[in-house]
C-alpha cells in the first residue's frame, strides 16, 4: 500500500538535506474542548510517547469523540508498534494497546459512534488486522480469510448506522470487506483496472462506496463502475473526494524518474470532469498532499443517470508538506472556484501531516502526523485543529 508508506520512502532525506529531526516537546492538555480552539489552525498538545512515532490516520465521531493511529518505536524502514490516541472532548490521549499481540502499525480508522469504530493495520510479517473500538482500548476481530495468503486489508470507512467497509483484496482477489452489523463478509471482485490491491476506501455521504489507488478508482453499488485510473512514475495515491460523476478529486506525489537519493516527489492534484483527468497545479508543487475532505454543505446532482442524493458534499480542504517551507503544514482550502493556500502554525521541527479528518457538523478539522521527515527517533506526534 502505497499511501501509507511516504514517511518511511523519505528515508535518507533529513540527512541528504539537512532538515531537522528533533521534536519539541509535548504534552497532554486539560481544559480546552473542541469549540474552545482559538479559530484557524493551531498545534494541540498530545501525549509524549516513544520516540520515532507518526500517526497515519484520524476519524472524528464529533466534538468530543474522535481516534488517531500510527506506529511508534518505527527505525528507518523496520516497523515499530500500534500507536493509538483518543480524544474525549478534552484532551488526547494514549490508548494502551499491550494486549495486542503484534508488532507493525495502524494505518487505518473511522469511526461514526462509540459503537462503531474501526481500526485496520499491518504486522511486520504483512498480514492485516482488523480492530473494534470497545470502549476503552481496540480489540482484535476476527475476520474470514485473515490467515490466507495474500490478504490485504488497507482502509476503512464507516456509515452513521454502524456498517463498515474494508478495502484491500483476499486470495480469491476480492476487494471489498463488508460489516452488516452482525458479521464481516468479503465482496465484489476486484475491477478489471485493479493491478494490485487498493489503498483506500471512501464512503460518499448519501452512502456510495469508492475504492482508490495506484492502478484503480472505482464506485460499488452492486457493480463497479469504473474510471480510468491515474498514472505516473513511482507514484501513490493519498485521497479521494467524489463529489459527483463529473466533480472527482484526488491527491498524491509522485517521485519521478530517476533522481538521487532522497530526493522529494512532487505534488499531484488531479479532477476528473466527467471524460478525463486533467492535472491541476496546486500552490506548492515540492512535497506531498496528503488527503482531501469535503464539507458540511449539501449539493444536489443527478447527472447521467448517477443519483448523488442530497448531501454529496463539496471539497473543502487537503493537507500538505511544502518540501521548502517544512516548520508548518501547507494545507489548501478549496474558495469556489479554486484551491487556495492555508498556513499551519510555525512549528520548532518539521510539520509532515498524514492525515485530514472533518469534525461532524461543527466546520472544525483535524489533521495528523509526525515531526520528522524521516521516521527516526525522536520525532513525536502532530496533531493540528482547525476553528472556524
């Protein structure tokens, strides 16, 4: 999976360019909520964990209920341990993860109640576990083929009334791994575009699901239909915002050819319009753009036969890191008829953000990542909140 593994693909980095690696400090915070956030984008305090950590995901239930989850303890390429964070309306925390019995990382979560969240990652022998919130902690689940040669599990999305879906493919090449509040089931066969697994799935508001990656885009609704997938050199794809037949965003970099050691990839936003994907260029161009949300607003659209319902939604934001300005997030914010910038705050290390989650029905964002370019120690968490 492709998404997923950035940070550790800038292996060599930090030194080949001499950025920074040391993280400040950091700390847990009491006494502010979600609506107390000074409005814009501010640092919020996290807990300190052990050294060489990143988070690679947050999912928001609302205001006082949202999940964050990584690794830490990674060194260079050699995976370290499930990371994960709660917030509870007033601080982060750390979740204890002790009982379970792997090492690697979560790279995936969502959630939409505290009776439904979900969390998927990978152990350093690649197999993928799937995780239930239960309360407290993540639990392991078990799923059908999880010991099979060849299952991939890659992201999760989760509806308002509990059911889930899992990209990633099992032995039989199926790509979608479905919860109907009872029991989880395998699906719909790959498209016929797919040449590997999936990096990621998204669930639309009015409840269409697409899965994304390298070699595919797709919509499920019983069937795939299927849009021609994007290409490029060394490339990887980090979100995507459907927000109607002819109204598709993507993001992802893409290293090129060639290069030395170290060398960063570019920035890639793509759009489809109904018939092609045509490159758009962002405000930075050296760097990553590292996933896409939309808004709160409704949009009404039924185009050539495609019902989008009533609360499709409309792109809104992407997080960044601008490889020439790395002390604070890049992000872009989407003014109606373009993408614009929108700074982070200064930071003392280097801000590279993973991760951009919306807060329910408040206009108010998290983001997530690391303090390094590089996943060495002693880079700690970053997390950002975003206030209107």
């Amino acid at each position: 999976m492709r998404r997923r593994h950035f940070v550790s693909g800038l292996i060599g980095t930090a030194a080949g360019f001499g950025l920074a690696t040391a993280a400040g400090p950091l700390a847990t915070a009491r006494g502010a909520t979600s609506s107390a956030f000074p409005p814009g984008w501010q640092p919020v305090p996290v807990p300190i964990g052990q050294g060489a950590a990143q988070l690679l995901d947050v999912a928001a239930a609302g205001p006082e209920l949202a999940w964050a989850v990584g690794e830490e303890g990674r060194n260079g390429s050699t995976r370290g341990r499930p990371l994960a964070m709660v917030w509870d309306g007033t601080a982060w925390t750390q979740t204890g993860l002790g009982h379970l019995d792997f090492s690697g990382q979560l790279h995936s979560v969502a959630g939409s109640s505290p009776d439904a969240a979900w969390a998927v990652g990978t152990d350093t022998s690649g197999h993928g576990h799937l995780l239930a919130w239960e309360g407290v902690t993540w639990q392991e689940m078990a799923y059908p083929g999880q010991e099979d040669t060849g299952t991939e599990l890659t992201g999760v999305a989760v509806a308002p009334d509990g059911r889930a879906w899992v990209s990633g493919r099992n032995s039989d090449r199926q790509g979608l791994l479905h919860w109907n509040k009872q029991e989880w089931r395998w699906y719909a066969l790959l498209p016929s575009t797919a040449t590997e697994a999936p990096s990621g799935v998204h669930r639309t508001p009015d409840g269409e699901i697409w899965v994304y990656g390298t070699g595919v885009v797709a919509r499920w609704d019983g069937a795939w239909t299927e849009l021609p997938p994007p290409t490029g050199f060394r490339f990887g794809v980090t979100g995507l915002l459907p927000c109607a037949d002819d109204d598709v965003w993507l993001t992802a970099y893409d290293y090129g050819v060639g290069g030395p050691p170290g060398k960063p990839p570019s920035c890639v936003l793509r759009h489809w319009d109904g018939t092609a994907w045509s490159h758009v260029t962002p405000p930075f161009t050296v760097g990553l753009l590292s996933g896409i949300t939309g808004d709160d607003q409704g949009r009404p659209d039924r185009i050539a036969g495609w019902d989008f319902g009533d609360d499709q939604g409309r792109p809104d934001r992407i997080a960044g890191w601008d490889f020439w300005d790395q002390t604070r997030a890049h992000y872009l914010r989407w003014d109606g008829t373009a993408w614009v910038s929108e700074r982070g705050p200064l930071a003392t290390t280097p801000v590279v953000l993973n991760a951009l989650a919306r807060i329910p029905d408040t206009g108010e964002y998290w983001s997530v990542g690391t303090t390094s370019s590089s996943p060495y120690p002693p880079a700690q968490a970053r997390m950002e909140h975003f206030g209107p």
